[in-house]
C-alpha cells in the first residue's frame, strides 16, 4: 500500500499552512509502511473527536469512527478490547482531549489500554473561531476571553505521567520526519501511548515561529528514567518561554493492560436454564 | 385461595433484603406464588429497610397494604407497621430490643440470647427469625434446611444453628399447608432483564452504578463466564454509552443500563447512535427525580425524556415490560429490533419492576431467539450507509478486507464520508426515518399491547410498566378491562384504536404526577377521562387502588 493509495474523493477544507497537514501525511506515510512491513490495512482503525482535528479520518481511507467532541477515547477503547490485533489511532483536539473528554483521557492512561493517541495540540478552539484551550497560556485573548484568560495552562504530558501512560512523546507540525519516527514507535508501543504534536493554527494562532525558535530535539534522555521524563516534560510548561524538548519522553514496556482473551463460546441456553433452575 | 403478606424490617446492614428472598424461596418450595416488595432507604448503614413478601395460591405482582405476619428484627419496625396487621400479635420479635408498648403479645424469641450462646455474629439474627418465622407459620425443619442449604453462601453450618434454634424458641400460630403443584423459579426483574440480553445475543453489558440498574451489572458481572460475555464498568456513563457504540461498530451485540440521571449523561451518545446508525439496548430503570430525587424508590416519569431524548430526528425503539416475563422477553427482543434496524432500543424499566421478585415460568413466554442482523454480501464496493429501500444497510465490522468502514456523527454521504450537501443531508435523513416505517410494520407481529380483565367491561385501566400487576389484580376484582401497551415506540396506534373498542372510560394509572402516558396517547387522538396517579416513591397496593378505582367507577 502506497501513501498515496491512502486518500479518499473527500475534499481537504483545512486552511492552507494549517500544522494538520503534517500530521495527515506523517501518519498516512506510516500507515502505508505498516502495511508494507505486513499489516493489513484494514486492521488499522481510526477514530477521531469533533474540531478541525477530526476531518482527518474523512481524508484517509481506512476504518474509521468519526465521534463527537471529547468522546473519542471510549470508542477507541471498546474496538481495542473487542478485536486486540486491530490497531487504535485516535486523533484528538487539545479541547478534544484535554477539555471535553479529559476523564477518559485520564481512565485510559490509568488503564494502560493499548490504544495510540495524536494530539492536535494548536492550543486554541479553531472550528469554533478562536477560544482559549486547556493549553492556551496564561493570558490568552481568545473571542470568549477578549480580557485575557486568568489561569494557567495544564501541562498534559506532566499529567498523562501522572494517570499511568506508558509512552509519551512530543512533535510539532514542522518537523514532519520526527512526527513519522514517534507515531511509528507510539503505535508499536504495547499499552497507552500520546504523542502531543504542537500542530500550528495558522489562523487562530500561530506559533510557527515561536516554536521554531524554541524546540530541540531530546540528546541523551532516558525516556525509561521516570524522574528524567519528569525533569524534560517540566521544562517548558505550555506558559512561560522555555526551550522545548521534542521526541521520545517516557516509555516504560511491559506492563500489564487491559485487554484480554476472547469469549469462549457457551451454551446460552443451558446456561440460562440451569440459572432459572438453581432459582426454586 | 391461600393470600397472605409477611413484613420482615430491621435497619439495612441486617441482611432484609437476603432474608426476604430465602423466605420468598420457602413458600415457593411449598408450591406456592411470591412477590416481594423492597423498600430501603439511601444509605449503607441504619434507617429502616423492609420488604414485603406476598404469598399466594395464584400468580401476583403487587402487594397488598394489609399483612399477616410481621418479623420485627428493632423497635422501628413494630412502630412502623404494627397497625397493617390483620392480627395485632401476629409478629414475631427479640424481647431483648424490642419493647411491645400495652398487652404482652406477640412471639417472643431471644434472638440476641441464641447468637451470644452459638457464638454467631449479628447479622445472623435473621437467619434466627426466619427460623421462628417457619414454626410459626407451620414450615416442618427439613424444608427450611433444603432451603438454607441453598441459599446461604458462609458459614452454613452456624446459620442452620441458629435458625434452628430461633425455630425451636418459637411457636405455632397457624399452618401453611404445601401446594402439589410445580415450584417457579423466583427472580428479579433486573435478572430477567439480564437473562433476556443474553438470549438476545449480547456480548458485552457495560454500565456505571445507579440505582435501580445495578443490580443487571452485578448479575451479569457474576455470571458473565458462564453466559460468555464481558461486563465493563467504566468511568462515567458518557464513557458508557459511547463504549458501546465502539462495541456496536465491531460487530458486538452491547447493552447499558443506567437510571434518570445517567441517561442524561448518554444523551449525546444516543444522539451520535441515531446518526451513525450504531445499535445499542439501553436498560433505562426509573426513580423519582428531579435530579437525584428519591434514589431508591420509583417512578414512571421518564418516559417522554427517552421518547424525546438526544438532539436531531432519528428512529428509537422503545418497550415498558410489566413483569418477569415481559422484561425476559421484550429485553431479547430489543437486542433483535436493535440489531435489524440499527437504532437504539430501551427497555424502559423502574425500581417496581427493576428490584421486585417474581416467579418466572420461561414456558410461557413466547419463543425468541437471536436473529442475525442484515450482512454485507462481499460482492459490491461496500458503503457504509448504503441507501436501501428499508433505510437498512448492510453491516460489515472491522477487520474486513477491501473495506474501509466508516460510521460518522456527521452528516455523510453512503460512504461515511462528511457531507453537508442539501441532496444529500435530505436523502440521509429519510433513509434514517424509514426504518421506523418498517419498524412499525414488523411490530403487528408482536404483541405490542396486552390485555387483562372483563374484556367487555365499558370501563378500562390503562396502565404501563410494573403497574401491569396492580391493574390485573384491582381489575380482577372490580371487573374492569386492562390495556397494557408494552411497546411504547413506535406507538402501536392502530391496534391500541382497537382495544379501545366499546371502552366508554378509560383510567389511566401510573407512577407520576402528569400522566405521561395519558399525555403520550393524546397525541393520537385518545383522550383519558380519569388519571389516578401516584408520585410518592412507592408502588400501589391493590387494595389501595381499588379504592382509587371504586371512587371513579362510582361517579359513571
């Protein structure tokens, strides 16, 4: 399977320069490697949440359940536990998953589900036309916030440490070759696994350069260090200016999720008469 | 006909609930019919808890406001219910907790004395009355020890010990004579339910506690190696209902249960089930609200909520079973009904129902079994959302080769694929709403309304839900007609025309205070003369509402 074989006749109505692009075509890119390494494509199932996120899974013609806003994950989890050779790409918002949905987020992290999340992480609302996300920073003078936000950003990554991910990496939407090598190894890793991609509004903010100036790629990092993945992932906490690390942050292997066997086929009918008969 | 009522009381904590049902099963082993009404309070610890346990020569699913036999494990529950006796002395207590105010009556037995002296804990002072309770009323000591033998889970040995010593302590009062007759399997409705689903074909149940569902994921959580399903309990019941959708999307046949205030949680997710034409069974058991209301009593208040719940038009599937039975049956086929149109299916439970205990005689219900949902052949490209003539697509579930399967809360076009076309957003909403056309046609085969009683009678009840057994009963007695619709959407319009056929009165009666059922049929041109209506919690007895029933009769 060719990358190129992966799109669909769905027209592509992100705005030019818009850091899903990258996102788009690193995935579709190794998807098509997947395939190539021996994965049928059609154990490759999308799912995605509602914001200019979400249009991915039109643009890409696999599997797909294209969810409502903050529900991707529970979706993504139930398809995991009912075939566990599928793999789960969800594709989320920062208001996606950070804000609607954040308790699924964190349930899905502590249950170390095996499924591979990208986010969208522009840190702004753009389909609803410029709000401030949970990643927005202090200050952020979005539409509903025309004064400036008054509180702090959450740190997802620190967050995501917190409720139990095994594999937590950072990218952004202008370095499309280290996106392709981190959701290569998100989607390998066994068990919950993020990838925050600082993916560029050009339209409602856009970060290009400030992200350009401050990113580097991690040297040297133990990402099976807990306190080293704790030390890089508080470097820079979403607010205050801060050299931003990007790539593999924190990856801990084996250990236990929840998926398990499939049902055993049994005889229904005896069961439940053996049931009513044990209820005299 | 034999017809008697017992009360056991205590404060929860003391094991009412488990005691009803072991003495439930006691005069079920004698041949006799049981229902048992639990009232219990919101808490772990203290307040008072009682159940009713009717007993009868003929099948019952009501209790009755006069009782027999009281079990008065604390003061509270002489008290309370002492002034329901038909014979003030008829109760049975320990003299040690409980003081009996006037003429010394009643059986005394030193439950507190007999657990001190066999070194049993206190939870077993009812393991001790039911003990008394068998000599007082007759049940020899062999019964009572198949029947405890069965139904105690620890420390058996001690139980047979005390209640044989309660047994001992008390005395005789009267004779229930055994029944030659086959013994029902005693259940609960949320059982039935259960039981149903998996006849149904369900491969996972997935749910959040609240009352009165629960006791489906607890069941179901026992016995799902047994039955081969899986039981899930996530985080919330928004997780919940779109769990199931993820299920639904791989093939999994997948029912939720939850009460109010968690399916307001689910509306999105029902909404999302109606545009992705995702199947799903949601189990909705009532209580009172608004809000958390009386969380472990009943109701009958939402049934406009789930006929109008989730945003946008799209086709449900709606069924208000009345007993064990019907919960059995109506819960297969939601799954079936789900499955064939995919839509979402409610089996619209309450508490009456949900946590009332009912013999069941699975004979009588109508043969059902799983039917196989529409397929996609593997011969032509597949779409999704096909545009067919029934509005039913045929379904293909991931991994499937040369298909892409997408389902999709927007608007989209057969393929999955967003669309926000004017063509094709009308096409899509039609093919939706057909379904519901077929819906209805296939319905005629069911028996979508029951009923019960003088069917010449000028004057019917029309009841729904759990007041099916108050109604049959009240009516049998004052010779009325009854009209139990049990399918509720699509509202089977035509046939409930032709029930109504020589009906000059017709009384509703339900659990709330605006006669949502009387409000649901005016909507087709049928207009209720009277609404007995009930809004306190707790179920009618048939005494209660004969009384209800008697007043209107008497002014036509």
């Amino acid at each position: 399977m060719d990358q190129k074989n992966l799109g669909t006749y769905a027209l592509n109505t992100w705005c030019p320069g818009c850091g899903n692009f990258a996102i788009l075509n690193a995935v579709k890119t190794v998807i098509a490697e997947l395939t190539q390494e021996g994965l049928p494509l059609e154990k490759a199932v999308l799912v995605s949440g509602i914001g200019c996120h979400g249009k991915i899974v039109d643009y890409i013609n696999t599997n797909s359940f294209y969810s409502i806003h903050g529900r991707d994950i529970p979706p993504a989890e139930a398809i995991k536990i009912s075939s566990p050779d599928v793999k789960v790409i969800v594709f989320a918002g920062d208001g996606d998953a950070y804000g609607e949905g954040i308790e699924h987020l964190i349930f899905a992290a502590k249950r170390n589900i095996d499924i591979t999340m990208i986010i969208h992480n522009n840190r702004v609302y753009g389909l609803t036309t410029g709000q401030y996300t949970p990643t927005s920073p202090f200050g952020f003078k979005g539409r509903s916030t025309p004064r400036g936000t008054k509180e702090a950003p959450i740190n997802p990554l620190e967050l995501m440490l917190a409720s139990g991910a095994t594999y937590l990496a950072r990218g952004t939407s202008h370095g499309i070759e280290l996106l392709k090598k981190i959701f290569r190894e998100a989607i390998a890793h066994k068990g919950f696994s993020l990838v925050d991609v600082l993916q560029v509004c050009v339209t409602y903010y856009n970060m290009y350069d400030y992200y350009d100036k401050r990113v580097y790629e991690l040297k040297d990092h133990n990402p099976a260090d807990i306190n080293q993945a704790l030390a890089k992932i508080r470097e820079w906490d979403y607010n205050k200016d801060a050299p931003i690390c990007l790539g593999e942050l924190f990856k801990k292997e084996n250990v236990a999720g929840q998926e398990d066997s499939a049902q055993g086929p049994v005889d229904r009918e005896n069961k439940i008469k053996e049931f009513l008969s044990s209820s005299i | 006909m034999v017809d008697f009522s017992i009360i056991i009381g205590g404060k929860a904590g003391f094991g009412i609930d488990r005691a009803s049902v072991i003495i439930g099963r006691l005069f079920n082993q004698l041949g006799y019919r049981i229902y048992i009404y639990r009232d219990y309070p919101s808490l772990i610890r203290g307040g008072h808890t009682f159940s009713v346990i009717r007993v009868s020569s003929d099948r019952i699913a009501a209790h009755r406001s006069k009782i027999d036999f009281l079990l008065a494990l604390n003061q509270d529950t002489l008290d309370l219910h002492r002034d329901k006796l038909k014979d003030g002395c008829f109760f049975l207590y320990d003299p040690e907790l409980v003081k009996v105010p006037g003429q010394a009556c009643g059986v005394g037995v030193a439950i507190g004395k007999i657990l001190k002296e066999e070194n049993a804990p206190e939870i077993m002072r009812n393991t001790c009355i039911i003990g008394a309770l068998c000599k007082a009323v007759g049940i020899d000591a062999k019964t009572m020890e198949d029947v405890l033998r069965k139904e105690i889970p620890r420390e058996l040995e001690l139980n047979l010990k005390v209640a044989s010593r309660g047994f001992g302590e008390s005395r005789e009062l009267t004779r229930v004579e055994p029944l030659v007759r086959e013994r029902l399997p005693v259940v609960s409705g949320n059982e039935a339910i259960g039981l149903g689903l998996v006849k149904g074909g369900l491969n996972f149940y997935v749910a959040y506690p609240m009352t009165p569902s629960s006791p489906i994921l607890h069941f179901l959580a026992e016995k799902a190696t047994e039955f081969g399903i899986k039981v899930i309990h996530p985080e919330s019941e928004i997780a919940v209902i779109l769990m199931a959708l993820g299920f639904a999307y791989m093939g999994k046949k997948t029912a939720v249960g939850t009460s109010g205030g968690g399916f307001c949680l689910m509306t999105e997710g029902l909404s999302f089930a109606g545009m992705a034409e995702l199947p799903v069974v949601i189990v909705m058991g009532q209580r009172p609200g608004p809000s958390t209301g009386l969380p472990t009593y009943s109701s009958q208040t939402e049934l406009h909520f789930v006929l109008n719940a989730g945003q946008g038009e799209f086709p449900r599937f709606v069924a208000a079973p009345g007993d064990a039975e019907e919960a059995y049956y109506w819960s297969a086929a939601a799954m079936n009904i789900a499955w064939k149109y995919q839509i979402p299916s409610f089996i619209l439970s309450d508490k009456n129902l949900a946590e009332g205990i009912f013999n069941f005689d699975i004979n009588s219900v109508e043969p059902i079994k799983e039917e196989n949902p529409l397929l996609w052949d593997k011969t032509s490209p597949y779409k999704r959302y096909l545009n067919t003539e029934s509005g039913v697509s045929p379904l293909a579930f991931p991994p499937e080769q040369g298909a892409p399967i997408k389902v999709n809360s927007y608007e989209h076009d057969e393929s999955g694929i967003t669309t926000e076309e004017p063509a094709m957003a009308k096409t899509m909403t039609e093919k939706r709403l057909r379904k519901e056309k077929y819906l209805s046609g296939e319905l005629e085969g069911y028996k979508t309304i029951n009923v019960y009683g003088n069917k010449d009678s000028s004057t019917a009840i029309l009841c729904w839900g759990s007041n099916k057994g108050v109604c049959v009963e009240a009516a049998k007695n004052t010779d009325l007609k009854v009209i139990q619709p049990v399918v509720l959407w699509p509202f089977p319009a035509d046939r409930f025309r032709d029930e109504l056929k020589g009906v000059k009165t017709l009384i509703s009666v339900e659990d709330n205070a605006t006669g949502q059922l009387a409000r649901l049929v005016k909507a087709f041109g049928f207009d209720v003369d009277e609404q007995i209506l009930k809004y306190d919690g707790r179920p009618f007895s048939v005494d209660g509402l004969e009384e209800e029933l008697k007043k209107w009769t008497r002014k036509t």
